[in-house]
C-alpha cells in the first residue's frame, strides 16, 4: 500500500510519552520464556481449585540449570515462572500459608523452586520475573478483602525481597471479575523493594497484555495507551486514568496447555508455526513470551526443547548475520546505504524512541520499487521482502518528528536462495 505524501524527517514535533530507560531495556530485550510450573503439573489440570494434595507435587529431577539452559540456548533474556496461580500453591516456603512446597515430599518439604531459579539465572545473567496470582482458591480470607490484600502483600513482600533483583513481575487478572485489590499498597511494595521491575497489565502497569494467548500483535502496534486487556477479538479493557507508555507483551503456549500435560504432543506447535508467531508478535514491535513449561521429571520436556530450539536455530539462520546501512537524510526520505551490494530477504527498522513513537507510517523502497510499507515501527519492525541484491534503501516515515535509529538487512542462506516463506496467516488460538 501507499501511505501518500511523505512527512520531512525533521520540523516541529509533538510530545508524546516517551519510555523509561528500564521500559526501553524490556522492549529490546524482546523475548522471554513463561515457565507454567506447580501442583497442576503434577495433577494433568490447568486450573485447579485449590484443594490438591501437596504430596502430589513431586518432581524427581527438577533442574532449574536446564530451564535456564534451555532458555539462554533459545536466546531468550528472561523467564517468568509461575510462583504462584490461581490455586495457591506457592512454590517457595511461603510463612503465609501451609499450602506450599513446604507441605510436599519434595526434598522432604525443604525445598524452594524460587530459589532455585533465582541461583540458576543468577549464574547464567538471565532475568528472573515472577508471577504471583491475585486470585487465590486455596487461601481461607480471599472472601475478606481487607484480610486477603494483608496476605497478598506478605506474600509479594517475601518474594520481592528474598530472591534478588526481579526484570517483570507478573499481575494476572483472570478470576478476579469484580473484585478490587489494594493496587496502591501492592505498588508500594514493588517501588520499595524491586523498582526497576516491569509491571503486567494490572496496579500501575509500565507494560501490557497484547489481549489474546495466540502471542499476535497487530499493525499498528502502539505503545502509548489509555487502556489494558486490548483485545485483538472484542472490546475488553480496562481504562486508566491517563494515557500511558505501555509497550504490550505476546504470550502463548508451545503446546495447547500452559501447564505441561500428558497426551497432548500432538499439539506442539512446528516449527514454522512458532516463526509465524514471532513475525507477528517480536516482528511488528511487542515482545513475545513463550510458555515453555516443565514436566513431571521438573525438566523442560524433551520435545519441547527440541522444537523451541529448532525455531530458534532457524530464525538465527535467517537473521543471524544482519548488514547495518548508514543513514542519511535525502530531502523528504531517508538513505540507507550499506556500502556495497548484498543480498537481502529480511529489512528490521527501528525507531529511535527516546523521544517516544513518533512512526505512524513507513515505505521501504528499492531501485524505485515499493517492497515493504506498513504503519509503526517501535522498537524493531521485521520485514519478509522478495529475494534481491541492493546496495541501499530509501525510506519514507510519516508521523510528526519520526526518526529512525538503524536500518539492517539480512539475505537468504545460499541453500534456501529464493522467495521468502509465504506468510500462514495467523497461526491456530490457544484459550
């Protein structure tokens, strides 16, 4: 498509919200593992209601070094594991409730997932979020407010206080309908004890849910909002008082279930699925966190591994060794100019956003052929272009003060020379 007549790199500029230095850092990060991990594991539920067994969790050969492994392996900058769903099963030695590993035969009741986690990651410099559900099904006050926010937040306070410096701390909504938590006393909490921590969706969010769990962002993807819950499907939301820069965050299963489950391989994405997935999430300017969870053994599950890796490897294949253009201004366009000839199937821009985003529209072209157009840019925008050599490109932005931070290219492997995969379409949703 044509987005009309181009706006001048430079002139007046409007204002609009811009990120914070650990907003930023997030974005570029781009991409995490979700590790769904507890008592539903070990009981073939996704949902629980709070009153399994604690003896039942017992996992023989929980290695929190290969799910960090996995992940760096992957090229993924965090993890985010479930410390807490909605069950209230904690998986630390939580003074606040029995029901936890505590209670369990797992290395006679003296063992803390956390911690292990937080050592694993600590020693490979991944990042660590944690995901602490507001709604609890196991814990006797949750019908008293007033009580349940004391608990909640002693629950929140050991957590962000025993196990190091957190990246994300995780705020699920879902069955929370209509009921209102001490969001002011919850922030507290995470502004005295882990500040630089993001925050999901919920309390005072610094990022977003993208709105579905097939991990799909969409073009336009905008950072600054005046809601959360933005679905891609409906009209959920949840207004805030202001707008806000809220970059959104994709999440989606690898396999049907969040919770690792038996007999339900056949649902493991392909690989080429899982490419799709991140084109449409990392690919248009989100960032993608991937559920990737342990199984009963305690370990990422071998088909699991293999096929995240393989998605990984390939993507690394394709993008893997990127040529950055110089650029320059050229009247009403921007040149890029990678110094000699290369061969290019893959154009990544993305956009300066220290002064916010700016980009509402953009053109790639090549020898006077559009090749690629669309509208946001954001922290990167991937595009699948024709096979062909160039030696420079000619941008045109529209948006009020757009500006780009780098231009890079990358070309087909020499075996797979020729048109870029088509595009799937969306791939199946996973509720």
């Amino acid at each position: 498509m044509t987005l009309g007549p181009p706006t001048p790199l430079a002139g007046p500029a409007a204002s609009p919200l811009a990120p914070t230095p650990g907003q930023l850092a997030w974005q570029e990060a781009g991409f995490g593992i979700f590790l769904h991990f507890g008592i539903n594991t070990f009981n073939g539920v996704e949902w629980s209601d709070g009153t399994l067994d604690p003896a039942t969790f017992r996992p023989a050969r929980l290695d929190a070094r290969q799910w960090v492994r996995t992940a760096t392996e992957a090229g993924a900058k965090y993890v985010v594991l479930t410390a807490k769903h909605h069950d209230g099963f904690c998986l630390w030695p939580t003074d606040t409730t029995a029901y936890s590993v505590a209670s369990s035969p797992w290395k006679d009741g003296a063992g803390d997932v956390v911690a292990e986690l937080a050592g694993a990651c600590g020693e490979a410099g991944l990042g660590l979020g944690l995901y602490l559900s507001p709604w609890d099904r196991n814990a006797e006050c949750y019908e008293e407010p007033t009580a349940y926010d004391s608990f909640y937040l002693r629950q929140l306070t050991e957590l962000c206080t025993r196990y190091g410096p957190l990246c994300e701390l995780w705020f699920d909504g879902a069955g929370s309908e209509g009921r209102t938590y001490d969001w002011d006393a919850v922030m507290a909490v995470v502004d005295r004890h882990q500040p630089d921590a993001m925050v999901f969706n919920m309390g005072r969010p610094t990022i977003r849910w993208v709105g579905n769990e097939e991990g799909l962002a969409a073009d336009p993807c905008r950072y600054v909002t005046h809601s959360t819950d933005i679905s891609l499907y409906d009209d959920r939301h949840s207004e805030l008082e202001a707008a806000a820069y809220l970059p959104p965050e994709c999440d989606v299963p690898i396999r049907g279930d969040w919770f690792w489950q038996p007999g339900n391989h056949d649902t493991l994405k392909s690989r080429d699925e899982l490419l799709e997935i991140w084109y449409s999430s990392v690919g248009l300017g989100a960032g993608l966190l991937l559920g990737v969870p342990p199984d009963r053994r305690g370990l990422i599950d071998d088909a699991d591994r293999e096929r995240l890796l393989a998605f990984t490897a390939e993507l690394e294949r394709r993008l893997g060794d990127p040529v950055t253009a110089a650029l320059t201004a050229a009247g009403d366009e921007l040149l890029a100019d990678f110094g000699r000839p290369v061969r290019v199937d893959h154009v990544e821009l993305r956009e300066d956003l220290a002064r916010g985003q700016r980009v509402d529209g953009h053109e790639v072209w090549a020898d006077g052929l559009l090749i690629a157009s669309g509208h946001t840019v954001g922290v990167r925008r991937v595009h699948r272009v024709e096979p062909r050599t160039v030696r420079e490109l000619r941008i045109r932005l529209t948006g009020p003060g757009a500006r780009l931070a780098s231009v890079t290219a990358a070309g087909p492997p020499p075996e797979t020379d020729g048109p870029p995969p088509e595009a799937a379409g969306p791939p199946p949703g996973v509720s």
